[in-house]
C-alpha cells in the first residue's frame, strides 16, 4: 500500500490545484434529475479549508439527507 490513510465515508475530497489554493468538496444530496449536488470550499491552507468543511458538516449533516429523500418522493 501506498502509506496514505483514506477518507471515510461522506467526508469528501481535498485537494491542491495548480494555483496552490486548496479545496475541500462535499457531496450533500441530489438534485431532482439525479445530479449530484455540492459544496465547496476554498482557501490558502489545508487545515483552513477542513476546518471549515468540518464545522459546515457539524450544522448541517443530517439537515442534506433529509432533504435529499424528499426530492426522491
């Protein structure tokens, strides 16, 4: 194995583009047709821009789930 840890479930992807800004994005439900639908968030640092993923997950979890099995009805 590579030595790198994964992310589990829901936790999203960060990443570095090529302008050295970092992303963090979330899946948090779908759109009516199927799409996935996301939140981003951007910035200089990587702690920054998990920090703010994390407290956005802590207000708004369960809130996207919620939403997301009323669209499917």
């Amino acid at each position: 194995m590579s030595g790198k840890a994964r992310r589990g479930n829901g936790e999203g992807s960060v990443y570095q583009d090529k302008n050295r800004v970092w992303h963090a994005k979330l899946t948090v439900g779908r759109y009516r047709n199927g799409k996935p639908r996301y939140k981003e968030f951007k910035g200089k640092r990587k702690a920054d821009v998990i920090a703010r993923r994390d407290a956005y997950q802590k207000e708004y979890g369960d809130l996207h789930h919620a939403l997301d099995r009323e669209c499917q009805a």
